[in-house]
C-alpha cells in the first residue's frame, strides 16, 4: 500500500515513475551499472552479468532495488539489503543500502535522488529496520559532498568509521599454516566461531545453519570453508567465495596521474612483487575470503591463515583474496609487510530519517564485505 501511496504522489510531479524493480528491469539494470562506473583514483564498474537478479539474496538476504525511469529510460536505481546483524551484541534487522546510481544522462538532476529516498522511505513505512547504513568510498568525492552535507530532503547521513578492503595477491609460495576443510559434522562448531566473532563487532553478520547452508546456491559449498584447528578446536574459519559468476568488479579506469604511470607500476612490480594494475576492461579475478573469523586471543594467526587459501585460489584461477577490517585494526601493519597488497577504503555511515528512533553505536564496526 505504501508503494502504491509513494508512486502515484512522486511519478506525475517529477515525470519520473519509481518502481520496485523486477526481472523486467534486468537489461536496463545492467546498463545503468555498466555505464556509470564509480569515480576515483582507480575507477571501478561494479556489474551484474549474466542477471542482475542472480546475485540476489546473498546468505538470507531480503533485498528491494528502486528504480526510477523516465520516457521508458532507467535514470536512477538503489538498493536495500535487509539482514540480521550484531547491533550492540544483539540480533537485529539491519538495511545496508547500496548501488546508488544516477545515469550520467542525469547528472545534476538531484531531485531524482531526493524523491527516490522519499519512495524507499515509504516503503518502509511500518515495517523499518532497526538502522539502515551505507558505505561510501573514501575518494568518491562527488558523492560523499552530496551526502554528507546534510541537503533538505535527503536522509541524514552519519558518520561511523573506516573500513579498508584489502586485496591480497596469490602468491606461489608454500602455506605454513595448516588447514582442513571443512565437514557437515563441524557446522555447529562453525556457527560458533563465526557469531562469536561477529558479536564482538558492530553490523557483523548473524549466522545461521539456514544462512550458511543457503551459501551454495550462490557458489559457495561447504568444501570451500577453510578451518585452522588447535588439537579440536577451531581457531580461524574462512571460506574462498568467488562470486564472478553474477557480480563482476571491472576496472574502469585511472587518474591521469595513474595512467601515466602505469608501465612504471607495473614494472616495479614485477620487480618488488607488489599487485600489477590491470588494463582498463579488465574483469577483477578475486575472490573474498567470506565468512572469515577468528578465536577471541588468536588474532595474530590471521596471516597464517590467509596464507592457507593461496593453494585454493590459485587452483581456482583467482589472483587476489579480498577482506576487509576496520582502518585502524593493529593486524594491517603485518598483513602489508607478509603480502603484496593493495587498499581501497571506504567510509561507513548511519542513514537516518527525521523521527525515525535508531539505537546508539559505538566500537569497532566490521561488516561482512562479501554481502555488501
């Protein structure tokens, strides 16, 4: 009833209709995140190939894509992604928003955005998530001077933390850390260690027997879980999820200063071993280490650990494990002198409307990078 109410009042007066998206809206989905790439030092297309659709409700996930057209084209597009999460080590009902993005076509059009969050707001109407967040990368400028500065008629857009994605790459050399893999009979114990983990953060994920095993349909069977053990105790649980199969990271593009630089990047790094920068069109051959966690106390095992996937990716044909920990994580000093990596940081924030009650956060927030 709320999207009925939100579409018949926005669509007349703006010329734009607002929709909830459906499998209709595939082609003109894909085209929107392929044509509109995400601006930075090293631009980045986040795309949906074969279906937008198939990469839909990652580990139990309820998501809601906003489409707003007009005269038949897609103009503007934004998704909701609701999951129970840890909110002050308690259970709760979290909408991660994402994939906001205006067709170049657009630009400058803001009250396409304004009336689109008004759309979603409606939605929700009755039925709201305990707290919704984004994330925001930390050099897309254009969009965090829209959002963070507070403009009438959009959501307030408060500040939490850093978080820095890491991408490792594979290196040839032998693990010395040993790993098994994983077996139905140990589900229990890893359920354990990933909520036990996720509990001590801020927007971790909750993880269920339901959640876990739903995973495969979406590429990722219990065989790909990874678990370091201490006599019969697990001490880390991680998984190899390669999810090129429905979303692809495509390099874009570079700055200027990178383009030029490019040859000379790439020959150091042939040199020092450090990651190469890939040719514009280029398809990401990464997977995320997802879920991944560790025993309160073995924190300093994670290396270790991360060393352990490199036999797994590389039989996968996947060049680089991506995870992600808070910016001032004391790990990430020695993650960055054992590997060869490389850092986007993204800046996470507490999307909130006018009356709308929202608890209190504080700590360390840490979600799970792979269901963003």
């Amino acid at each position: 009833m709320a999207g009925t109410i939100a579409e018949r009042e926005l669509s007349p007066a703006a010329e734009v209709r607002f929709a909830v998206a459906t499998e209709a809206d595939d082609p003109a989905i894909r085209r929107l995140l392929r044509d509109n790439p995400m601006p930075g030092a090293i631009s980045l297309r986040f795309e949906r190939e074969p279906n937008y659709f198939r990469g839909a409700g990652l580990a139990g996930g309820e998501d809601q894509t906003i489409v707003a057209s007009k005269d038949g084209r897609l103009e503007c597009m934004g998704r909701c992604t609701r999951r129970e999460c840890w909110v002050n080590g308690r259970a709760q009902n979290v909408g991660y928003l994402a994939e906001l993005r205006l067709d170049a076509a657009a630009r400058g059009r803001f009250g396409i955005v304004r009336d689109g969050y008004r759309f979603f707001h409606a939605l929700q109407y009755g039925d709201p998530a305990a707290l919704y967040f984004t994330a925001i990368a930390a050099d897309n400028e254009r969009a965090r001077r829209l959002l963070e500065r507070g403009v009438r008629g959009l959501p307030t857009y408060n500040f939490l933390a850093e978080l820095d994605t890491l991408l490792v790459a594979v290196a040839a050399a032998p693990s010395p850390q040993r790993v098994v893999a994983a077996t139905p009979e140990r589900i229990p114990d890893l359920l354990r260690l990933l909520n036990a983990h996720g509990q001590r953060y801020q927007l971790a994920a909750v993880w269920t027997e339901e959640t876990l095993c739903a995973l495969e349909t979406h590429g990722l069977p219990l065989e790909r879980f990874l678990l370091a053990l201490d006599g019969g105790e697990i001490l880390a649980c991680g998984a190899l999820w390669d999810q090129r199969a429905f979303r692809q990271t495509v390099i874009h593009g570079y700055a200027r200063a990178l383009t030029i630089a490019l040859p000379f990047v790439n020959l150091a790094g042939r040199i020092f071993g450090t990651p190469r920068l890939l040719r514009a069109g280029s398809v990401l051959a990464h997977a995320f280490l997802s879920p991944l966690a560790v025993a309160e106390g073995a924190e300093a095992m994670l290396p270790d650990f991360i060393a352990g996937f490199f036999p797994l990716a590389a039989r996968s044909g996947v060049e680089f494990l991506t995870l992600a920990l808070p910016a001032n994580d004391p790990r990430l000093p020695a993650l960055r002198r054992r590997f060869s990596t490389r850092t986007w940081r993204s800046r996470l924030y507490r999307v909130s409307w006018p009356g709308q009650p929202s608890p209190d956060l504080s700590g360390t927030f840490l979600p799970d990078v792979a269901l963003l």
